[in-house]
C-alpha cells in the first residue's frame, strides 16, 4: 500500500466530464470556492451503448477490494461512501501512539482504481446511500456535510445494473448507556486522532491554574513549582516543555500582608516559573477560564482558593448576623 499524501474531500472524486442531466437537480458548492455553485444530477439507468455500472456501496476492505479487481474494460465503477478512503484498520492502533502517521494507513479510493478519476463513466460520491430500490434498481443518497454552517444533506439518486452492498458494520455496545457519547471505537482515522493527543492538547492538560492569590493559593503555586523544577525536568524531561503554573489573582497577592513579604513573594514566585496574572474570573469551563476582559486561560488542573466563607448551616441559622468587615471598618 502506497502512503497517502492528501486526503482530499470532493463531493466527486473528478470534474473533468459532468454526469447527464435529469428532471431533478443537485445542486454543489465546491470546497476551494465556496461562492461558486456547480450543478449535477442523478445518474440515468445505462444506455445500451454504455458499459455497465456497478455501483459499490462503502469504501471498506470489501469494498475496495471488489473497486480494485474489477475489469473496468466491461463496468463503470461507481463509489458511494461518506469516507473517500480505505482504512488498514489493524494499524491503527500504532498511529495513536506515533509509531505511524495517519497517512500511512490510509489509501484513497482513486488511488485504488484509477478508473474512478479517469473514465468518463466511473465516479465517487462523498455520500451517504439512504435505502435502495431493487424494483427500479435505483440508490437514494444524501451528501455528507459538515460544519458549523453546513447545507441540509443534498438528495440523489442513482441507477444501477449491479449493486455491491459493502457498507461495513459498527461497533457492539450491547445496548450499554453511554458508550456512544463517552467512547472511542478505533475504527476510523478520527478516532485514532482523538486519542493521540495534540501539542496543544498537552499544554493544556499540563497546565496547572491556580486562582486566588492568599497564603493557600501562594503557597501550593511556590510547592507545585518546586516540585516541576526540581523533580519533574529531571525524571520526566520529555514534558518539562509542557507543565507550567499560573497563579491568578484579582488584586494584590497576599494582601493582607506587609509590603515586603508580598513583593518578595512576588520574587520567589516568578524565580521558580509561576506565571501570574492580573484578572477576575468570570466563567469557568470544563477545559479553560473566561476572564473578566474575555481572554481565555485553558488548564488540565485547576484549583481555587479565593478564601472561605460561612458555611450553609450558619447561613440559615435564624441569628442576627454580623458581618466583621463593617464592624471593622
């Protein structure tokens, strides 16, 4: 198997011939120019003077393996797959770890017969195959689309003189709840890159935020530093690019403490690599922080210590109530 060098994501895998017009119409946006609208149709039944199209169903191992041994001298080919690509699925495991880049276990379909992108007849169809009618030996498809500002599914049909079922099967969860939204199947190339972590991803996870600037949250910030200094950029130096701290505070860090003692903790602190920010917080994320200017603070690790207040059980006590800073003040 020859290494993929661009995935590439046409509705059709060529645009050198348009198929013949019928009475319904699909309409295409291309993706290199999103404001220019090319049209096409259904494919009609075979005249008597064309070759026979077989249309094949899924770009899987059968799939591919019938698209790669057939005579394209006697058959069209036709592909119907919302992946334009075969998958070497036992590799896949080694892509998530880096032993092997996603290319190298991927092979486009036009790759594995060339016919799809060089016969007038022979044509790939980023699409899904909604049901089949064997009466009028017709296919009913929908494109895929994706993104935030995708167009409803664009429906189509096309006839056939042959059809190959070779849609695959999906991954048992024996009707388990959750697996679905939780899981990850190692069956696609996506799934092999949502489990091999990004370098972005890492920085995050590594990053270590702490939010309020009083004894506990100086004092765990200046602990955790130490412990990345002197311990981890020894044993695990393949991730001391990646681990850092941030202490945020919304005034002054310990400040109810003397002058001296705040700017030389200050000192200390930015010494051993804590960055600190000047900001208040106001949304908290699964994955990251929204300060108070809208700027985002992503972390792996977040721990708050913005000081204590009464607990539930005094709050409802039925006693007057006297707050010591009035009093104070």
């Amino acid at each position: 198997m020859s290494f993929l060098r661009n995935l590439l994501k046409p509705s059709i895998l060529k645009s050198r011939t348009p198929f013949p017009f019928s009475s319904s119409t699909l309409y295409y946006k291309t993706y290199s120019t999103p404001a220019s609208v090319t049209t096409y149709a259904g494919l009609e039944p075979t005249r008597p003077d064309e070759k026979p199209r077989v249309v094949v169903l899924g770009s899987g191992w059968a799939g591919c393996r019938l698209i790669k041994e057939i005579d394209t001298k006697i058959y069209d080919i036709v592909c119907v797959s919302p992946r334009n690509h075969m998958v070497f699925t036992p590799l896949l495991a080694s892509t998530c770890v880096g032993t092997l880049e996603f290319r190298s276990v991927a092979e486009p379909i036009g790759r594995i017969q060339p016919a799809i992108s060089t016969e007038p007849g022979s044509y790939y169809f980023l699409a899904n195959c909604s049901s089949v009618d064997t009466k009028d030996h017709v296919v009913h498809c929908e494109a895929v689309t994706e993104g935030a500002q995708s167009m409803d599914p664009w429906k189509f049909k096309i006839a056939y003189d042959k059809l190959i079922v070779a849609s695959g099967a999906e991954a048992s969860t024996f009707g388990i709840n959750g697996v679905h939204e939780h899981a990850i199947f190692l069956r696609e190339v996506h799934h092999a890159q949502e489990i091999r972590v990004s370098e972005e991803e890492k920085r995050r996870l590594l990053h270590c935020v702490v939010v309020g600037g009083g004894p506990t949250g100086v004092e765990f910030s200046g602990e955790l530093s130490d412990f990345i200094m002197k311990d981890v950029h020894q044993r695990y130096a393949h991730v001391k690019d990646y681990i850092h701290v941030t202490l945020i505070e919304a005034n002054e860090i310990l400040s109810s403490f003397d002058d001296r003692l705040r700017h030389y903790a200050v000192k200390q602190l930015t010494k051993s690599g804590v960055h600190l920010v000047h900001g208040m917080v106001k949304d908290v994320q699964p994955d990251k922080l929204i300060l108070s200017d809208d700027s985002e603070v992503p972390y792996g690790l977040l721990v708050w210590s913005t000081g204590v207040g009464p607990s539930p059980f005094v709050k409802n006590l039925e006693l007057p109530k006297v707050t010591w800073w009035k009093d104070w003040h």
